[in-house]
C-alpha cells in the first residue's frame, strides 16, 4: 500500500492502522447522537500515544450501545489531566469513528495515570484512569540517522526490535521518504521484529525518511460507570534514516 498524499493524510493513515491493532469498530454509516444518555447507555474508547517527549496527543470517542458515536452539545464538558479536550470530527478523526475528543496534554510518568473527566450540566465529574505502560520502543537493526537501502520488490524488510512481553500488545510501523511515498507494516503479540513489503517501496527516492513503530497495548477498564471503556497505550518511536 502507498501514498503520496500530504503529511497530514499520512496522519489519518496512522490512525487507521491504530484503530485495526486496537479492534475498534467503527462507527460506520450510523447517525451522531446528540441526545442526552446516561453513562450505562455510553461505551468509550481512549487512545494516548506517547512519544517520550515533549506533549502526549489524546483522544476519546464516546458512543451509544449501537456504537454510534457521540457528540455533547448540552453543555457537558470533557477533559484529561484537567486540560479540556475538543470535538473533532474533520477527516482524521473520522478514521476514529466519526468524532472523538482530542488534545496533547502532559506527559504522565512511568506508574502514573492519565485522568479523563466526562461532567454532565449540573453533574459531578466521571472519572477514568489510563495507566502509563513504559514499554519504550527500542529498534535494534538500524540505527538513528543512518543509511537503510530501499528493499527491492519481492523482498521484505524487517525492522527488529526489543520485546516488551506485555500482554495485549500489538505493533503497527511506518516507513516514509521525503516525498511522502509510505509503506505500511503491523505484526501482532509483539514478536521483536515487525516485516514490510518489499513491493511498497517501489516508489521511494533515495534520500531522507523516517520509520516509526507503535507498540499498541490494550485493556478494558473496570471500575467506571460507564457501559464499556477501552483504552488504548501506544508508545511510539520515529527514527530518521537516509534511503539509498
């Protein structure tokens, strides 16, 4: 699979691998709810992505039972680690099912908790704790800034990697060159080595790129008033690299 479409479409594409490794159903053709439901009417899904460094982009999608999502529009706020959070519901976050609440926050440390707060009007807030998973990505075949040749077609090119052994855990990966050709990869279970296809890199030009890997851990989380939450913990690294 390629593109050469522009940064901000090789951002969308993230997504969507992330939403496959996290088995999100999306929200298909179904209608946005804009009425107002109870928690135990509500099932969410959470993503936080760290990078280790700098700001932690989140994002949080609510939906109905039929998995049809919500958007507030009665006042109800929506917020992690204090900071509110958006309705977003332009092209990539449709990818997400339609509509989802984002924003960067904070980086949280090793063994604490991003807290999110959904406050209906005149409510007490609702509270859900996602846990860090500090399971750094660390790529062990190729090194930062160095020369990669681009794999030949019918050859695969693997990207190893260090194991978490964490369970739930799978990886998605994405290779890239300065013209935003991209190929895509994911490998489930965490195996220490993720594989792309040799033919997806056909059009790449010889020069500097990228290549990121997300290590996608997921859990339901118990414990909350709502009907369903799931949380998925990505930690990502992205290494420049120079294709030749």
């Amino acid at each position: 699979m390629r593109t050469s479409a522009a940064s901000s479409v090789r951002l969308s594409i993230v997504f969507v691998l992330a939403l496959i490794v996290l088995a999100i159903p999306l929200a298909g053709c179904g209608p946005t709810v804009t009425a107002t439901l109870a928690p135990a009417q509500m099932q969410v899904t959470i993503d936080v992505k760290d990078y280790h460094q700098g700001t932690a982009p989140v994002a949080i999608r609510f939906a109905n039972l039929q998995d049809n999502t919500i958007e507030f529009v009665h006042g109800e706020t929506v917020t992690c680690d204090g900071t509110y959070l958006k309705y977003e519901s332009a092209f990539i976050a449709q990818w997400f099912g339609y509509g989802s609440y984002t924003g960067d926050v904070s980086r949280q440390s090793p063994g604490a908790s991003y807290t999110f707060q959904y406050t209906a009007p005149q409510g007490s807030p609702l509270s859900i704790a996602v846990p860090v998973v500090n399971a750094p990505v660390t790529i062990t075949n190729i090194a930062s800034g160095g020369p990669v040749n681009i794999p030949s077609a019918g050859t695969p090119f693997v990207v190893n990697y260090s194991e978490s052994g964490i369970p739930n855990t799978n990886l998605y990966a994405t290779a890239t060159d300065s013209r935003s050709h991209t190929a895509l990869a994911l490998a489930f279970n965490d195996p220490g080595a993720i594989s792309f296809n040799g033919n997806d890199f056909s059009q790449f030009a010889p020069g500097p790129g990228t290549i990121t890997v997300s290590r996608v851990t997921t859990e339901t989380i118990s414990g909350t008033s709502f009907s369903k939450v799931t949380a998925g913990y990505e930690n990502i690294i992205t290494l420049p690299v120079i294709w030749q």
